[in-house]
C-alpha cells in the first residue's frame, strides 16, 4: 500500500482502519492519531532489528549468570546488592530458587529511539504492554494491502502463541488494566484458530480473583504489585515444587534499568566480553547508551566518575542546562518504573527540579535505586496521519520510538528455548516537540514495514 498524502482513497483506508477496532477497544480510554500508512524501515534497519533479538537474549542470559555469580561469591556481592535494594526478602529469596534459576522472560521488547546515528536502547521491558495491539495493527494494515511488515501479518500472534504452545492463562492485574482489552482481543484471536477439545486454550484473568490452575501463567502484572494479588504465595510455592510455570518469571533482579548502567561498568568490562562474546558486547555497546549507577557512595578525594568528571554524583545537583543531556530514571519495582513515569530530562527541567531530581534519587538509594543516562536525541521523521479537526491528511513533523516484540518458543515440554523471533515492530511516532516518547493522544501508532 503506498497512498500519497492527497490521494481520495486514504479517507477509505482510515474508515477502513477505524472499522476493524475491536468493539472493546485495544486500550482502555486511550486514543491515538490514525495513520494510512505504516512507518517505513531501510533493509539495514530491517537486519539490525532481526539479529537484535538474539543478541537481548544472550544479554539477558548474561544478566541472570552475572546476578548468581554474584549471590556466591564468584563476582562481587555489589551487583546482587543493587539488584535487591527495596525488593521483600521472600521475593528474593524465590528469585534465586533452583526451579527459576535459568527461567528468563519469554517475551522481550527493548524501547529503541531511532537516531541519525541508529539505535539507542532506553529500556528492555520483559512485561510490555502493545503486543495485541501490534497484533491488531499487523493483521489490519495487511488486510488493507501494506507489504512487507516486518514479522509479517501474524507474526505476533505466531510468536505469542509460540511462548506456551499449549495455551495459558494470561493474568492481568487492577494496575496494568488498561492493557486488558488487548489481551481479550489476543486472546479471542488464539483461540478461534483451535478446534476440538485438545486444542489450545487462552483465557485473560483478574490477577486478584485468580487462582492458579494446571495451565502456565502470562503475567501481566508487575512484581512490586505483589501484595495486591491474593495468588502471588500460593503461586510461588508452587513455582517452587515445579508445579506451575510462570513467565515472565518471579525474579526482580531481571527487571531492572541498573543492568544498562551495570553493562558500562569497567571492573566488568571483561566479563561481559566473555559471557556475551566480543561481537555481541561491542554490538551492544553501539546501542545502550553510556549508563551510570547512582550510587552516593564517596570516591577517594583524587577519584573521578568517568565521562562526568566529578567526585561525588552529587555533584550532578549543580550541573548548568549545557552539561544536562542526560536522563535520570528509577531502575525498577516502583509504580514510577513504567509509563515513563520517573524519568527526568535533565536539559528540560529548571535547575532547582533538577536539583531535587537528583537528591531524591541519592537519598533514596537503598530501596529505590536510579540510572543516568547520557541523552540522545531522535531524528526526525515525517509521517502522514488523519486530521479530524480538517477531516483530511496530514503530516506530522515528529520522532519515533520503535518496540520491536521478540519471542522465545516453548519445547513441547514447555521448557524456554535458545532462539527468539521478530514478530513485528511497533511504531509510536511522536510530535517532535516531545521529549518522551510515548503512546498520548497527539502520537500515531503503526506498524513497521520494509521501505520499498
């Protein structure tokens, strides 16, 4: 499909588009702008993002190894010790458990914001919102004659359904409801392509009226959430006797933004060299941004912190606005952890915010830990959207965070397989006036495909 912006069929398209959304809905009480085409990638792109996926895989291996070396005394105790700050001692506890030990999340989206100089990786989510969504988006701008998606029409509803083969429980919780009527869609979809009594089966739960039956968990609540779901202990004891699967799995120290910092420090420089192997880590390093951890611990007098040359990260407070391109933002297992919630652009903010930024952030080290990164900024695209106002095309000047979704298939026994696949990129295409870059009202949301 390739309709140029004055064309008299793009109104049809964007009927035709406005007519396939689920009567339920996608996202409770949230809208975005609507475009008739999707967001185009270059063939090099299209390579870096399907060879990605194996690399996050083999970097989130990494991260569990590194977590347990560190818990035994083969690498040093602070890494385990960053990842545990603020997290309950039985969750801790579980999270090392041998039935988890090797269990990773089966579904991995890293936020890519594109650059002119490529990919940057702000975030690795291992419970990510959008998947019926981009589900829905695939399946739609296919049927209206886009080619080329990536991950093609059904690759998300291929990959998710690779994750447990034999269908699951997808349990969402009071928290994260707005995500519900996406999942009922994925859901529904899963199903109606079963038959008879063996086929697989998918159903969406209240995370706080479920209890655990025979069949995997999709969890799709989040872990600080915990005291909130009634089923949390029974289902970690269970866990535990290898009784019940849940992915993504029980194991805070997994969902952390630390890692990012952690990837940059140089005492592990030569451990990630080996446990990712050369390639990947340089490869890597191309795309995460340099990271530091926010720790208050005092440097010798002649100390310095790289890149930042200063002493202390206090020191940060009294940065001018020309040395704040950097982001601050809470690791993990907080309300303020999702949503871009907790995130502080340091060049955006008044001196005295971000001041205040950055003493809460020190102050409250040892149960919220936070991550600097440096700031870099998305090129900006051009891409034409819907105007209800003028009822008619046009072009929105903006930036583009991209979510690939990658997926990790079950054995037939359900174990976790070694190899991901792309099952489709989503596109939120932001007004260039934004710094955060979000699904909101004013974004457009689509799918990625191969530009012609």
């Amino acid at each position: 499909m390739s309709l140029p912006a004055t064309d008299p069929n793009t109104r049809q398209v964007i009927d035709a588009v406005r007519a396939a959304l689920p009567s339920q809905g996608l996202f409770a009480e949230k809208e975005w702008l609507l475009s008739p085409l999707p967001f185009a990638l270059s063939k090099k792109d299209v390579r870096e993002l399907e060879s990605l996926g194996q690399r996050l895989l083999l970097f989130q291996k990494a991260c569990n190894n590194l977590y347990l070396r560190s818990t035994k005394g083969s690498l040093p105790g602070y890494i385990a010790e960053y990842l545990d700050a603020g997290k309950p001692g039985a969750l801790v506890a579980h999270s090392r458990h041998k039935t988890v030990r090797e269990e990773l999340p089966r579904v991995i989206r890293p936020d890519l914001i594109l650059t002119e100089d490529g990919f940057k990786l702000t975030e690795l989510d291992s419970v990510p919102g959008g998947i019926g969504l981009t589900a829905w988006l695939h399946r739609t701008y296919a049927s209206l004659g886009s080619q080329s998606l990536v991950g093609g029409a059904e690759g998300m509803l291929d990959g998710f359904r690779g994750i447990f083969p034999g269908g699951a429980d997808i349990v969402v919780s009071e928290e994260s409801s707005g995500y519900r009527p996406e999942m009922e869609w994925l859901a529904a979809q899963l199903n109606s392509e079963g038959k008879g009594s063996d086929a697989p089966s998918w159903k969406v739960h209240k995370a706080e009226e479920y209890r655990p039956a025979e069949k995997p968990v999709y969890r799709f609540f989040e872990l600080f959430d915990l005291d909130n779901i009634p089923f949390a202990a029974e289902a970690t004891a269970s866990i535990e006797k290898d009784a019940l699967r849940i992915s993504p799995p029980l194991k805070p120290f997994l969902e952390e933004k630390l890692w990012l910092a952690l990837f940059w420090l140089q005492p592990l420089r030569e451990t990630w060299r080996r446990e990712l192997r050369d390639s990947n880590f340089r490869k890597l390093a191309e795309i995460i941004p340099y990271s530091w951890v926010m720790d208050p611990a005092p440097l010798p007098h002649h100390g310095v912190i790289p890149r930042l040359d200063i002493n202390r990260m206090a020191e940060l407070a009294s940065f001018s606005q020309k040395k704040r391109d950097l982001v601050l933002k809470i690791s993990g297992f907080s309300e303020k952890a999702w949503g871009s919630r907790g995130v502080h652009i340091g060049a955006d903010m008044p001196q005295d915010e971000w001041g205040a930024a950055v003493e809460g952030a020190l102050a409250g080290w040892k149960s919220h830990p936070y991550l600097l990164q440096e700031f870099h900024k998305a090129k900006r695209v051009r891409h034409p959207y819907w105007n209800e106002e003028t009822q008619s095309i046009e072009m929105l000047d903006a930036r583009v965070r991209l979510c690939p979704y990658y997926f990790n298939r079950a054995g037939a026994d359900g174990s976790l397989g070694d190899k991901v696949v792309l099952g489709g990129v989503l596109a939120t295409i932001v007004p260039a006036d934004k710094k955060l870059l979000h699904g909101m009202r004013d974004a457009i949301l689509v799918p990625c495909c191969l530009a012609d």
